[in-house]
C-alpha cells in the first residue's frame, strides 16, 4: 500500500521519528448496573452513590429503581437495581404445593419447619394418627369449624380424628425482608385411587398473590421511608 504526505517538520535536532501502528481504542464508559437482593441494600447502594438533588428513584411491582444522577446526558446513566427476590423459605414452602405428600414425607415437613407453623403440636399429632384411618372409601367429612373428620381404627377400638384444613405459617416471603405475615395455607386429604393405596396430603395457597403483593408493598414503604429526600415516583424507566 502506497502513502503519500507532505511534511513540514521544524525540529531542534534535525530527527523526524514516524512509528507505524495501531492505537488504542478510545475508552468509552457505558455506566454500571447495580443488581441488587434486597430492599436494604438498593437503600445502602442509593444513599453511598446516588444524591437527593440528582437521583431519581421509580418503583413498579416488579422492581426499583435509582438514576444515581439524572444530569448525565453524554454517556449511559449508572443505576442501582433491585427485582424484588423471593426467600428461601418462599421458595421451600411453593415448592411443595400441590405435590402428594405421604404420611412421612408430611411428618418431615412439619419438622423442618416446626418454628414457623402455628399449633404445631397439634397438628403434629394429628398427622402422626394419621396412620390409624384405615377405612379410606369416603369416611371423612368437612365439619363447619374447617376439620376434617375421618373415622379410625386402633385394635378393637374405633373413634375419629379430626384434622384442620388450613394450617398458618408464619413466613417471610422476599429476601432478607423484616416484614413477616401470617400466610394461609390450605391443607387437602387426596383420597386413594387403587384399592390398598393410603391417603395423602397435598398443601396449597390459592392466594399466594396477595400475600406477595402486600410484601412488596411493605418493601415499597420502607424504602420510601429511608429515602425521604430522594425524588420517588410510580412507574418504571426504559
């Protein structure tokens, strides 16, 4: 490839250097994410990076989010984010609803989660008798005070037992969240289909939507509360 230039070069020495090669590309700063798992970290990110006179905050159902400086227009803004995050133990309990569970593989899940159900004992119990129902074709029914009433057999002896149809767990449903509710959780006796199966249990939460809604909500207020001289708005950013 043939290059051809004029030079005027003025120099001290009398000595021109031309060195051949390609430079660097220019650095171009794209902004940085922030993505964050908890509502006290998007407050902890918001207040170490972000200013009251230039952040601009917006909050949606589905996440937060902070414009650390909303006055920067020649490159990409950085922002902090949070998704709201679902718990661990949100995640252990939906992970369970709507399975069939035996009479042991229930006895571990109340174990496991013995400090968060309500009447536990009670429950315990109930489930541990379990065994003792023998006559499975139809002999249990739904009283008016939500139990199931199911005949049994121990030897000789025969009486009933009674089993709640909602059991409450006491649950925090997004990480690392101080917001705690009593959550409803509906409790079905799946009779068997074969002739020598035994009944199983299986656990729903037909309104686990609200429940998720109001946790959101209390994360929504609290940021709110710790960022009251941040510009918050309803909505979301592009």
């Amino acid at each position: 490839m043939e290059e051809k230039f004029n030079l005027n070069v003025q120099t001290e020495n009398g000595e021109v250097i031309i060195r051949h090669g390609e430079a660097n590309d220019v650095f171009q700063y794209n902004g940085f994410r922030y993505e964050l798992s908890s509502a006290e970290s998007f407050v902890k990110g918001v207040k170490a990076k972000g200013d009251p006179k230039t952040s601009v905050i917006t909050y949606s159902d589905k996440k937060v989010v902070a414009v650390t400086d909303c006055t920067v227009t020649d490159r990409t803004q950085d922002k902090i984010v949070y998704a709201f995050q679902k718990s661990e133990q949100f995640k252990e309990w939906y992970s369970i609803f709507g399975l069939s569970l035996t009479q042991k593989e229930m006895l571990d899940l109340l174990r496991i989660h013995e400090h968060e159900i309500e009447d536990y004992e009670k429950l315990l119990i109930a489930v541990r008798n379990f065994k003792y129902v023998t006559q499975t074709e139809g002999d249990f029914t739904r009283t008016d005070d939500d139990n199931y009433v199911m005949s049994i057999k121990v030897k000789e002896a025969e009486g009933t037992l009674k089993m709640p149809r909602f059991i409450f767990v006491n649950m925090v449903i997004l990480n690392e969240s101080q917001f705690t509710q009593k959550i409803e959780v509906q409790l079905d006796i799946i009779k068997p289909k074969d002739e020598g199966d035994k009944l199983s249990f299986k656990l729903s939460c037909p309104i686990m939507n609200r429940y998720v809604k109001d946790a959101i909500k209390s994360e929504t207020d609290s940021i709110k509360s710790e960022l009251t001289n941040y510009l918050l708005l309803a909505g979301t950013q592009e």
